[in-house]
C-alpha cells in the first residue's frame, strides 16, 4: 500500500510540473464552445465515478458497520436511521444525477440561447413545502425517540451503575444492595486508602457499593447509568447500545438502556460473524491474535494524548450469572479502610 | 476623490494601503498562506492515521522535537488537528474568503469610492494579520501548539497538567483569537455601513447582486455572533490565569485537588457554539452569494428565485443563532433543550433546501460557459448537497446520540462546509482574478485544478461517513488498540492517499495564481459579460474605483438572455446581446423582474 501511495505522490508532482510549464505557452483564459463540451463530457465522467464510489461503499462498507442495536431503546433509533438513511439516500442520487447531468445538457456553445426564467412561485412553494413535510416528519418521529431514551424518570427497578471517567481510564462503580450510590467528590479521593472516586465513606449508601473496572449487565434489565469525571471532558461512548453521554467534572450526567443480547448471543449474530471473519483475516496477515467481539465502552471526546486508547469492556450475561458475578464483587466498605 | 494622482509611497499602497482592493489582495495572499499550513498539516495527521505509528522522514522534518525517530507523537497529533481546524475556519474560511470577497466587492458592486472607513478597514486587515502571526508562532511554542481541538473546551484547554498544549500554546491561542475576533468585528461593522449607507443612485436593496446581500447578512451574524465567542474566551482567561472558576469545578488533577469550585464546562460549550455555529454560516453565506453570482452569470440566465434566494438567507441567518444546542445533545444540558434545538436545526433543512433547487433551476435550460469558476460553482451545489443532507442525521438528536463525535460528523461539516466553502472560494478567485489583478487566470490549468480536486475531495468524505458509521471516534491518534476497527484501516488508507493527491494538487493552483499575476493575459473590462457594476470600472486599479461620476443603477443584477418577446425562447435578445448591464436604463414598457 505504502508503495501505492508514493506512486501516486509522484504521478501527482509530475503531473503538477507538467501542466506548470504549459502555462507558459498556453494562453487561453476563456471557455470555448470546446471547452465547454469537453467539461460537459468530464461531467458525465466525474458523475459515474461518483455513481461508482457511492454505489460501491453502500454496498462493500455494510459488512464494516456496526450490528443491529444491543439495547431494546435503540431499536427505535435503528428503524429511524434507516428511513432517514432511505430518504436521504435517494434525494442525494438524483440530485447529483441532476446537478452533473444538467452540466453537460446545457453546456453552452455559440448557437444557444438560454431560457429567460427568473421566478416561478409555484415551484417556490413546492420546493418548501415538500421538504417542510417531510421535515415534520422526522422531527416527530426523531422527537418522541429522543423523549423516550431521555426519559429516566419511571426506572425505578433500573439497575444503578455509575461510570468514572479520568484521564486515561474507565472505572464502575455498582450501587449495591440499596440500589443507591452513596455521595462521590473529588475531595474524598485518597489513593493511599484506594479510595480513587472519591466516594464519600460517612455515606450509610456507600458502604455496599462495588467498584469494578470492568462492567457486567445483566440481559433485558434496564440499566440506568450515572456517569462522572474527575480532571476533563470525556464521553462514554457504548456504540454497540447506542448510547453516549458525556462525563463532566462537577455534575453528574445520565443515560439509561435495557442490554437486548448477551455478549454470548451477540457473537452468534450473523452480522458480528461476517464483521468478524473480516477482521480476524487482516489480523491474521499481520500474524496478530484473532479477535473476538466484546462490547465496548470508549472515550468519545478529546481529552488528552491517551484519548485514543481509553476503553472498557463490557459483557452482557443473563440475570443468574450477573446475580452470582455482583455477589462475589468486594464492597466498598471492606476494601475502603 | 476621483482624482488618483495624490501621492501614493510604496508603503501606503502595498502595505498600509486604504484602498479596498488592495486590502481584498492582502486579505486573500494571507488567507493563502495560512491555507497551506492548514491543509499541511491535515496531509501529516492523515498519514499518522492511515499508517499508524510508522516512522517517516518528512515528520522529522516538520514536526521537530514533537517526533521520536520519523514517529509522530501523540500530544502533536492532536495539536495538528486543533490548528488545522482553526486555521481552516478562521484564518481561511473567515478572513481569506470573507475578508476577500467583502473587501473586494462590497464597494465595487454597490457603486461607492471605497469603504465607509477606509482607516478601520485598513486596521481590520492588519489585526488579522498580527493575529495570524502570533497563531504561527504559537506552532513553535515548546510544549507545542494548543491541542484541545478547534473547540478548545474546558477544563483540557484550561489545564496544562490535562495535556502539554494547554500551556503558552493555549495562550497564544487565545490572544490570537481575540485580535482575529477585533478584526473581523471592525471589518463586519464597515461591511454593514458600507452596504447600508454608500449605495450609488438607483441601488436599492432589492436591486443589490445576491453577493451583497450574502455578505451583508454574513457581516451581521458576524456582529452578533463573534463577540460571544470574545467573552467566551475572556472567561476561560481568566480561569486560566487568574484563578476563576468560571468553567471549572471539582478538579482530581496529577494527584492533588485543584481549587475551582462551581464553574461549568457546559457553560463554555453554550458560548462557544452561540459563535460556532453561526460560524458555519459566516464561512458559507459568502461562498453562497459568490456562487449565486456566478452560476447566473456563466449560465447566462438570471439566479432564480432572487426574492427567495434573498428569503433563504434571511431565514438561514435567523435560524443559524438559535441552533447551537445541536452540537451539544449529549453534553448534559437538558434533555428537553435537545428537543428544541433538534426542532430548530431540522428547520433549517427548508431555506437550504430552496437554495439548492434554486441554483439546480438557474441551470437548467442556461447556456453554460463551463469556465473554472463555474466548476468550482457545480462543485459547490453537489458537495453542498451531499453534506447538507447528512445534516437531517446528525440534527436529530436521537440518531446523533450514537454518531456524535465520529467521523461521520468529520465527513458531514467538511463537505458542506469545508469543502463547499473552499469551492465557493476558488470560484471567487477565478471569476474576479481579473478585476483583482487586471488579468487572467490560465483556464487549461483551473480544469485540471477543478477536476482533481473534486474527485479527491469526494474519495476522502464519502468514505469517511462509512467509517463513521462503524463507531470510529475522531481525534484518535491511532486506531490499532481497538480490534473492532481493523477492517477499517485499509479505508483510512485510501482516504489518506485521495488527501495527499488533492492537497498536493493545490500546487496547480497556487502556481496558477501567482504566474498569472505576473504573466497572465491581460484581461478585458468585463471578461465574462457580466451585468454587474464592478466591471464597469477601468482594469488599471484607481482610487475611487470609477475615474468619472459614479454611474447610477436601472434595474437588478440578472438580465441575462432577456427577450423582446418574454414568452417566446426564440425571439431575439432585447438589448440586442445576452446581457444588460445594471446601469442600461428601462427601455419603454420594459418589464421588470
């Protein structure tokens, strides 16, 4: 590849000087009826290699995208990407077919005349209220999706799990047997006691709290994330779940999703297999180990020189599994002298 | 005023000019300069990101003590994606193609002598000037330049201990910023005067070409918008310097507590986007109106739709102030501003909407002279298409939830408004080329120009929204500690080697450019057949643009192909040729569009 690209770095200096020294003795400066159906050709041209590219990574690019949504809330989110998606999609080819068919159609040359037409407010209003409907729409349905993942209000069986972000790691923090996380602040950090969320102590909430470097969700409960950072902006960002939020330091931001398949289940999908067999095939040129999915939870806003390498895994088992891993997990009280 | 014999030293005419057209010159060869430093260093972190942590010998070349043995490091990575934002943005997208164009045309298309203030327009130029000099010394800065991204948020950018950049390269930073925001308030305020005050008899607003009214409004959202984004960076001064708390709060930083207490990093994102995004549209509007201009022109057809298009950018620059919450649906703020920023920005979709169908109805049945500018123009439509469109995903907040951050919002802001400005940009040099310099641009080349870099722009951003798509977060250094992103680097590859072939392209360009200052054909006074008022003035640049009485305005801006018989294609042309220059009085029962 790396030889490709210094190819083509020397095609384009080469082409480069060539077309500079023309310049010399090239003097045209106007487009000529020539010109003009020679461009209008190269826009058909430059048209079917767009027609190509888009073609060919709607097609090719499907297998890299990420599998069907893993939370139950992000089905929704799913249906309505695709029907923007659809939308979009067909505005954009005829649009395009349009714009460059029109270029080469009514290339210009000495014998035409163009057409006099400077408004028409019937088509002013067409092309403002089509878009207009459409529009409403999307909103509707975009609004009563966003109302439905953003509203945590009614949870109250939720499992509650706070996130700590910090520069460069991911750190849990699970609320226990009261479902209540005790207070957290900076202030009671203290590394030498392992204290390192600066969970408050004297907090009767906080002494069954579990904290863990690595998150286990338990399938089809819904799971209501609080998240935190200690130093700078981070965002966790669960792309598999759809789901996001940014961690601020000083406030405490929120998420919530119900976990649909099993990490298990997920590896079986046949989307992930395919996604899968792909990479484990460029891992196995480079001779590196084979990968197996994982869900994921990764900083998803510039934060410092290691931003590109903070990560945490998730896995996602059915509710006796979780029940027995959470019961093995220490409590704070016991770890937090 | 009219006479331009009054004596000019080498200094007040090249350097501290007054003049208009000269300043417009400045403005674009600084634009340029800073251009290729932007468009450099996108060029090394593509190579960084499609050949992760591989030694070469150009970053020992350019990156000094920021590489270890030819490999780039982490902290200088991110510091090249912050200033190649900024400088994109600002020092190109804002002052080079604003800066330019207002410059330029403001006095020549309404029919006045120069600027309202020639003095402050003079000083505008030469604050953005000292502001692009302290963002290139900033590079050189130890610790490197600032590297919190374009939209430097708080606490990283507050921060030296969050990341090296955040030392004196945040602070250069952020003293150039705030001159850069004096120059373009200075400039902005004149353009409006300008407009407002000095039109020549006849000139009503409803007879100004679309290029002023794009950049009137744009100078208005300026005033509105950019001292926001002042004030913004005051604060964070202040945080950073003196101890406030304005945007921090419970800090656990390098082992200690650090003292700020109650401030919030959400209050920075609100006034940074109040300016960011009606940023979007400052870097637009303009590439709009030049394109309005010149696709009426080079189809030889008048802009259809003019009141709408008029209509559009009033409502685009409206709605443009009441849609920053967008970049913010997962900051934390309210759920329920969400909703209503996703309600305003889907909004926006309509005017921008009619002004694509409108310049696709200019087009159709035209006559076109498919010159570079008109190219650049085309080009403009279809990636502002393309991007545009993009739009309706990443406005609605329940689908951004998941691509927020991705390269997927990479791919979207650069083609409809990176690339769309840029295009709109170079058609402006092209179409005015000779109104700047007296002389033509080579056409042989602008095709080559045109046609490699469209298609380069394209084979990097459409792939890019795929990339996005599969969860890949930008401003990653490298993608290697993710296996789930493995299949994606080949893609990356291919992105980075269209980069590298349309970054090295714009050599064509500047080549171009700057041989025809000196060699190029001279050029008529009105080389394209144009109606508007600049090319009534004389090729030789005089003070006071018109040597007589400055002439006086009939009718609006696109006569073009107008016929004795309007419902009739066939009839001959009521001028006599195919268009009718603004100052041709109404004939007897003209009618009037």
């Amino acid at each position: 590849m790396l030889a490709l690209f210094y190819i083509f770095i020397g095609i384009a200096i080469g082409v480069s000087f060539w077309q500079i020294t023309r310049i010399l003795n090239l003097r045209g400066v106007i487009a000529t009826d020539e010109d003009n159906a020679k461009q209008g050709k190269y826009s058909l041209v430059f048209m079917a290699f767009l027609y190509a590219m888009m073609v060919y990574c709607l097609i090719f690019m499907n297998v890299l995208m990420l599998p069907e949504s893993a939370s139950i809330e992000g089905e929704h989110d799913d249906n309505l990407f695709n029907i923007t998606f659809w939308l979009i999609g067909i505005v954009q080819f005829v649009m395009q077919f349009i714009i460059f068919y029109f270029t080469f159609k009514y290339k210009g040359n000495k014998n035409r005349k163009a057409k006099f037409y400077a408004d028409s407010h019937k088509l002013e209003v067409i092309w403002t209220v089509t878009p207009a409907i459409v529009l409403a729409f999307l909103i509707g349905y975009g609004l009563w999706q966003w109302n439905d993942v953003m509203d945590l209000s009614d949870d109250k069986d939720a499992i509650v799990i706070e996130v700590y972000s910090q520069q460069f790691r991911w750190d849990a923090r699970y609320a226990g047997d009261d479902n209540t996380l005790g207070l957290g602040n900076v202030n009671y950090i203290d590394i030498n006691k392992l204290n390192t969320m600066g969970v408050d102590m004297s907090d009767p909430n906080s002494q069954d709290d579990k904290q863990v470097t690595e998150l286990y969700l338990p399938k089809g409960r819904k799971i209501h994330f609080k998240f935190r950072s200690q130093d700078v902006l981070h965002s966790a960002y669960m792309p598999h779940f759809r789901a996001q939020m940014n961690c601020v330091p000083g406030m405490v931001t929120e998420f919530g999703f119900t976990p649909k398949f099993t990490t298990e289940e997920m590896r079986l999908n046949l989307e992930v297999i395919e996604k899968t067999n792909g990479i484990n095939k460029i891992r196995m040129a480079k001779g590196e180990d084979p990968y197996e999915f994982d869900y994921l939870l990764l900083c998803n806003k510039i934060c410092g020189a290691s931003h590109y390498n903070m990560q945490m895994k998730i896995t996602v088992v059915e509710q006796d599994e979780y029940d027995k891993w959470i019961a093995k997990r220490p409590t704070l009280a016991s770890v937090i002298k | 005023m009219s006479d331009h014999h009054h004596k000019e030293t080498f200094v007040t005419k090249y350097i501290f000019s007054q003049d208009h057209k000269m300043i417009s010159k400045q403005f674009l060869v600084t634009g340029m300069f800073m251009g290729i430093i932007g468009v450099l260093m996108s060029m090394l972190f593509r190579m960084q990101i499609a050949w992760p942590e591989q030694s070469f010998s150009i970053f020992e070349a350019f990156l000094g003590p920021h590489q270890t043995d030819g490999i780039m490091n982490p902290d200088i990575y991110l510091a090249l994606v912050t200033i190649h934002g900024t400088i994109m943005v600002f020092f190109v997208l804002t002052a080079g193609l604003s800066g330019t164009f207002s410059n330029l045309l403001i006095p020549l298309q309404i029919g006045a002598r120069d600027m309202a203030s020639g003095f402050l327009n003079m000083i505008s130029y030469w604050l953005f000037f000292v502001s692009s000099v302290v963002m290139v010394i900033s590079l050189f800065v130890e610790a490197g330049p600032a590297s919190a991204g374009w939209t430097i948020y708080p606490p990283l950018s507050a921060l030296p201990q969050a990341i090296p950049g955040s030392g004196a390269g945040m602070t250069l930073w952020l003293v150039s910023m705030a001159i850069f925001i004096a120059s373009s308030l200075i400039g902005s305020l004149n353009y409006i005067v300008t407009v407002l005050n000095l039109r020549t008899k006849g000139m009503k607003m409803t007879r100004l070409p679309l290029t002023m009214w794009a950049f009137f409004v744009t100078a208005i959202i300026g005033v509105v918008s950019f001292p926001v984004l002042l004030s913004a960076a005051l604060l964070l001064i202040f945080d950073r310097s003196f101890g406030t708390s304005f945007y921090l709060s419970d800090i656990f930083i390098s082992g200690e507590v650090l003292h700020y207490q109650g401030g919030s990093p959400v209050l920075f994102e609100h006034l940074f986007w109040f300016l960011g995004h009606p940023e979007v549209y400052i870097v637009l509007l303009p590439a709009l109106g030049i394109t309005s201009e010149i696709i009426s022109t080079h189809s030889r057809k008048p802009i259809f739709g003019y009141r709408a298009m008029i209509g559009s950018i009033l409502a685009i620059a409206f709605l443009s102030t009441i849609v920053w919450g967008h970049h913010m649906f997962i900051s934390g703020m309210n759920p329920f501003l969400g909703s209503v920023f996703t309600f305003t920005t889907l909004l926006i979709a309509i005017p921008s909407a009619v002004k694509a169908f409108n310049y696709i109805t200019t087009l159709w049945k035209g006559n076109l002279q498919l010159n570079p500018a008109m190219l650049f123009s085309i080009g403009l439509v279809s990636t502002f298409v393309t991007g545009g469109l993009t739009g309706l995903v990443l406005g609605d907040s329940a689908l951004d939830i998941n691509i927020h951050d991705t390269y997927f919002v990479v791919a979207h802001f650069h083609l409809v408004m990176g690339v769309s400005a840029i295009f709109g940009m170079y058609a402006g040099v092209y179409h005015w080329f000779p109104k700047m310099y007296g002389r033509m641009m080579n056409k042989t080349l602008g095709y080559w120009h045109f046609w490699i870099t469209i298609v380069c722009a394209y084979g990097v951003f459409w792939p890019m929204h795929f990339i996005g798509l599969a969860g890949l977060p930008r401003r990653y250094y490298t993608n290697t500690n993710f296996p789930m992103f493995d299949d994606l680097l080949q893609i990356n590859v291919v992105i980075t080697i269209f980069a590298l072939v349309g970054g090295i392209a714009q050599i064509i360009f500047i080549a171009n450019f700057f041989i025809s200052i000196y060699r190029g054909q001279k050029a008529t006074q009105n080389p394209w057949n144009s109606n508007t008022l600049e090319w009534t003035t004389p090729v030789e640049h005089i003070h006071g643009n018109w040597p007589g009485m400055i002439p006086e305005v009939h009718r609006w801006p696109y006569d073009y192909s107008k016929r004795v018989d309007p419902n009739d294609d066939n009839s001959d042309y009521l001028h006599g040729k195919d268009f009718v220059l603004q100052t041709t009085p109404l004939l007897e029962n003209e009618e009037v569009s």
